[in-house]
C-alpha cells in the first residue's frame, strides 16, 4: 500500500470520527493530512514546499508539523491551499 492510499483511509476514517464526536484536534490532525495527500498526490517534495514558503516554514519540520496536526495555523492553512490551488471548502463541505 502507498502513501496516497494510506492517508486517502486515514482521512476517511479520522472525518467519520469527526461527525460522530467533533474535536478540535482531530480538525487539526484532519486538514493536515489533507494537504499531506495533496502534496503526495501532486509529487511535490516537503523541500520545495519550504523553499517556495519559506515565511510560513522556517523548515521541513515546520511543514511535517502541519501536516501531523502538531501546529495548524489559518495563515499556513491559507498559504497550502493557494500554493497547491485547492478549494478548502471542498474539506469543509465534507466535515458537515
């Protein structure tokens, strides 16, 4: 099994989760994963995701953060979703 695969079940599981029993860590750890599938998906190193980002990433780690659900912040929420040209309320639609 892949990395897509793997977290395409993951975030399948963590929102049904979600709607049974909302929290805000659970949130965090969902949108992380997201823009971790989307990432994966477009073939994009963590790399050239902090060097094109450097204001919001100070390094890789800082983006594995992110995408752990460690330290989600809307200006880095915002940045991903510009920078990999995704709808967030594609995300959002599917949490209510």
């Amino acid at each position: 099994m892949n990395k897509q695969v793997k977290t395409d079940y993951m975030i399948k599981g963590m929102i049904e989760d979600f709607k049974k029993k909302p929290s805000h860590k659970l949130l965090d750890q969902i949108i992380g994963l997201k823009f971790k599938h989307i990432r994966l998906k477009k073939d994009i190193t963590a790399e050239a995701v902090v060097g094109d980002n450097p204001l919001y990433f100070a390094s890789v780690f800082a983006l594995y953060k992110f995408e752990k659900g460690i330290t989600t912040t809307t200006a880095r929420l915002f940045v991903l979703s510009k920078y990999y040209k995704y709808d967030i309320t594609q995300l959002i639609e599917r949490l209510n």
